[in-house]
C-alpha cells in the first residue's frame, strides 16, 4: 500500500501488472454492472458501459500506426466508502528500452462511483 492510498484511506489495495491486454479485459468483466471514464491518447469518455468501453479501446488500438508492446497495470482496491474500485493503465511502448519515448502511449481506465 502507498502513502497515497494510506492517506484516501484505501482498503484491500491489490496491485497488478501483465504483459498484453488480457489482464484489462478480464478485470472490466469483473465490474460488469458499472460504469467506467476512458482517458486515451486522443479523446476522453466518461459513462461508459462495458460494451462501449471494449470498443473504445479497440478503436484506439487500431488506430495506431506503430506497433507498440502493450503493458497493463491495474489496482483494484475499496474505497472509504466501502465501494470497490478499479483504476486500469494500458501502457504502450514503441520501443525495447525503458527510457522515455515520446511516441508512447497510455490510456488509463477508471471506475465511477456508482449512482444511488
């Protein structure tokens, strides 16, 4: 658990990271019922369904010209008020090293809080 989740007082924290697009797949399919804001390299969604979701990234992952090595990261955790949430990265990267290129990406997927 981080600082950062220690001070939002973040319960349950789970810290997950995969290479490929799998772990991302599987982890929106847990929270079927809710609904998710999309933060991608050229447009921002809020609202969103599973379906729409899925096909969001589909369309950003076509979209791109270069062939990127895709890393997803993923925390799952309960937030102080008992709900839980998920906070997904998918992390493109065009080339083998580690250090910075501006040609990467990151789309980043999050849960909103759920309507009474």
């Amino acid at each position: 658990m981080s600082l950062i989740d220690l001070i939002k007082r973040r319960t349950h924290v789970v810290n997950q990271e995969n290479e490929g697009t799998n772990l991302a797949v599987c982890l929106i399919d847990e929270f079927e019922g809710r609904t998710f804001t999309f933060k991608g390299p050229r447009n921002k969604c809020s609202g969103l369904n599973r379906e729409d979701l899925l096909k969001r990234i589909q369309q950003e992952l076509d979209s791109v010209v270069i062939l990127y090595r895709y890393t997803t990261k993923a925390k799952k955790y309960i937030d102080r008020k008992g709900v839980p949430q998920l906070i997904i990265k998918l992390i493109g990267k065009a080339s083998m090293r580690s250090g910075y290129n501006p040609l990467d990406i990151e789309m980043v997927m999050k849960t909103e809080i759920p309507k009474k």
